[in-house]
C-alpha cells in the first residue's frame, strides 16, 4: 500500500543527472541511491525524468466556464464582465475543479490552490463540491475560499469624483462564519486538502475582514492569500484608501508573514520588495495571466534578488486562457529577460523548476514535507517521458522541458504515495464523461454584453486617463 521503487530513473543533482532508483514506503521517499532492493511495486524509470510535483499557487477553478470568450479587457472591466456571467450551479463548479486538477496534472502539477468563486448563498456547498472533486482526483488541494466585503465598484479609484458604492450584499461577520465553518468541516490537510483564509484583496476587502482572517489564521494555524496590487489602478486605489502603499498597508495589520502567499505583486516599489522580504512572504507569479489583462509585468528578477520566495501560478482559466502550468513557468521564466539587461540575474530551467517546486511548498508552509526530492519527504511526484518527440532530440531534459513546448510529457503522478496518472492518462475519475459533460453544458457562443461593465466603463476610463 502506498509503496513501490521506481528504477532507473534520470534525476536532477546539483548541475548534472543521475541514473537512480527512488523507493517510497507509506507515501514518503525512503531512499534514493542506485540498485535499491524493489519494495512494493516495481516501476520503469528507464529514459524517464523524476520530479518533484509542481504548485499551480493560484487559479480559481470555476473561470474554465468562460475561457476563451472574455472580452480584451483589463483586470477591473474583466472582473465585471466575469461576475455577470459567473456559473451559479454546484454542478458546474465540480466539473471545472475537476477540468482544473486534470489539466494542472498533466502539465506536471501534484498540488493547487483554488481561490475559488463561492456562489451566492450557497457558499459552503461550492467549497464542499470543490473539495469532492479534488478528493475524487487525488491531486493535493488548497482551496481558498475567495471573500470580499466591498462591492465590486469600490475597486476602481474615485479619482476627483466622489463615488458611493452598494454595502456587500453579505455582513464581515457572516463572511468570517463561513470561512470558520470551511475550515471546520474541510480543513483536512493530512488527507490532502486544505482551506486558507483568503481575502480577494486590499482593493474590496476591509480592514476588519483582514483582521478576522488574520485571527483564523493564527487559531486554526492555516495559510494565507490574496491578490496583491495586479494593476495600477489598485496601486492608486492603495494610496486613496490608506495614504501609503498596500505592502505598507499590510504589513501594519499584520497580514504578511512566512504562509502569506500573495498572487500577482506588478505594482510594487523597492521599499515594498524589502518588506516582502522581511516579513517572508511569497509571490505567486502569474504571468500569462498579467499580460492578457495588460497589468504589467511583475518585478520578479527584483523579488529573487531581494531573497523573496516566488512560485507561479496560471490564474483563472478566464485570463489565461488554460491551466497549462509549464507554459506559466517558462513564459513566468523568460519574460523577466527583457527587464535587465544583466543575464546573470535571470531565471535557468533549473531554478524555474525548484521555484514550481519547492518555492510552492515554502509558500504554502510544507518545504519540510513537500517540494524536493529528499528522504523523507512526501511522495508527490512527477515521472516525464523523454522520448516523446516534443523532448527530442537528447539534449538537457530539464532545459528543454522548461524551455521548449512540451506536449503530453506526464507520463506517471503520485500525490502522498498514490498513482493517480499513469501511462499519460487520469486514472481517478473517468476524463472522457468530464469531456463530454463540459460539452454539453455549455455551447459555442461569440458575443456578451456585460452590463455591469457598460455601469462603470466611463468612470473607469477617465480615473485611468485613458
Ligand atoms: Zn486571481
């Protein structure tokens, strides 16, 4: 149970590869050493890379609905038009947390961290569907119910104009019980899934939102998330709202520390990079997401050079428009090349890799559990076939892995010991009937009109200049 040896298999050591076998006894690594004794299961590791699983650090599941279709939008236009048309059926959210795991698999993903979309009134039933279908899958969940307690206009910065904003349709107060009520009926990390308290961000969230996170956080020891300054109208909105930057913000109430996990991070200043660094948060890069939003390009060379934790994360499947996780990692790599002209301070296949990797798992608060290839630690474990054509010819397998334009490369995933892909295929649930229920609940479609976005579409250009 839980225990096999994979043999033969390539893995990573410092600057080179290694031709090993990798025993798992109970879900942990045991040993790692050539011509180990076969416990459990014997696996061929033979033209095969072993890795640790990666972390997609930020989606939010329930977006795959409307991939494809969102208008050319920046963040704040986007976000109405998204929640105009958010799916409002559990149903639906099950499928496309299931459609989320699948794809984050096989693009070498063994955890996720859904910020997820909670449906009006039916907010501890789409947490709970959610966490079904990440159990049914067997990829390690983090889901981070997203909470507000702002209406969506109070996002954009009043500008000279005085603006009045709806009260949330639901108290802080509420908010908090839910969250608490999550935690205590799913909060399960040792099986796999666990919650984080995760307000959406300074731009709708109060201070006493924060601060009742804050205090779940510190009773029931759980990780925290947030976007943080995506755009520059939220960097504008920071100085509105508090006079000074939303880091600052954050860091006199207390939000920031060691399992801070903080999505985007564009807009941010020297003295914000510091106090990121000081107070051991991580940035989750999200690069694609950025640049079809047009929010700017995160000054992730500057976070590594700070000492600042970065991993990635691909966002929503609606401001990406996949859940292609080494597409997030090379693009989130290589992106940063055109911002300093001093190569040396730029991202290798390697260091990529280890940021997915084990950047995820200190950010999240598991670097001594998860994130490397170390005795001891948990089976969550990625196997690539390096002879699809997409990994050929013979070169250096990690850079091209990175670099290249892998397709299909996921040859075998365990998550905590259990074989959950194998052969290049989801073997938990059945992907086919997931296919074709993504099918026929939705239809070919070309043109919406949000009307939330037609409210605040004027207002939003003459604060942005535009
Ligand atoms: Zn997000």
């Amino acid at each position: 149970m839980l225990s096999f040896t994979i043999q033969n298999v390539l893995i990573a050591i410092s600057d080179d590869y290694a031709t090993v076998d990798v025993q798992v006894v109970d879900g942990k690594i045991a040993a790692i050493s050539p011509n180990l004794q076969v416990i459990g299961t014997a696996i061929d590791g033979k033209n095969k890379l072993l890795l640790p699983g990666f972390f997609n650090a930020h989606t939010h599941s329930s977006e795959m609905w409307q991939r494809g279709i969102m208008s050319t939008f920046p963040l704040e236009l986007w976000l109405a038009e998204l929640y105009d048309f958010a799916p409002l059926d559990p149903e639906q959210v099950y499928l496309s947390a299931l459609g989320t795991a699948v794809e984050t698999l096989l693009s070498g993903g063994t955890s996720v961290v859904d910020h997820l979309v909670l449906i009006p009134g039916l907010e501890l039933e789409t947490i709970a569907i959610a966490a079904r279908a990440y159990r049914e899958v067997g990829i390690r969940a983090f889901i981070a119910p997203l909470i507000q307690d702002e209406s969506l206009s109070a996002g954009i910065p009043s500008g000279e104009s005085t603006q009045s904003h709806e009260p949330y349709f639901r108290s802080t107060a509420a908010t908090l019980e839910i969250i608490e009520e999550a935690v205590r009926q799913f909060h399960r990390p040792d099986e796999g899934v666990s919650i984080l308290v995760a307000p959406t961000g300074i731009q709708l969230c109060t201070d006493a939102l924060f601060a009742g996170c804050i205090e779940l956080s510190d009773r029931y020891n759980l990780c925290r998330h947030s976007h943080l300054l995506e755009t520059r109208a939220q960097e504008k909105l920071a100085q509105e709202k508090y006079g000074c930057t939303a880091v600052e913000h954050l860091k006199k109430i207390g939000f920031l520390s060691d399992r801070t996990t903080l999505a985007h991070c564009v807009w941010l200043n020297d003295a914000d990079i510091a106090i990121l660094a000081e107070t051991q948060s991580t940035v989750v890069h999200n690069p694609l997401s950025n640049l079809r939003l047009g929010s700017g390009i995160a000054p992730i060379l500057k976070y590594r050079q700070a000492g600042v934790n970065v991993t990635f994360g691909c966002d929503g499947a609606s401001s990406n428009d996949s859940q292609d996780l080494l597409e997030a990692i090379k693009i989130g790599s290589i992106l940063h090349n055109v911002t300093d002209s001093d190569y040396q301070h730029w991202i290798t296949p390697r260091q990529a890799v280890e940021m997915a990797s084990l950047g995820g798992a200190k950010g999240f608060n598991l670097a001594d559990q998860l994130g490397s290839l170390t005795v001891g630690k948990q089976a969550d474990l990625v196997l690539y076939d390096l002879t699809n054509l997409s990994l050929l010819p013979r070169t250096d397998p990690i850079g091209l892995l990175v670099l290249g334009r892998p397709s299909n490369v996921v040859d075998s995933i365990w998550v905590n010991g259990k074989q959950i892909v194998t052969n290049h295929q989801v073997t938990t649930i059945n992907v086919d009937e997931l296919r074709q229920e993504l099918f026929n609940r939705s239809q070919w479609q070309t043109k919406r009109k949000s009307e939330t976005v037609a409210q605040i579409e004027a207002h939003y250009r003459t604060v942005m200049d535009l």
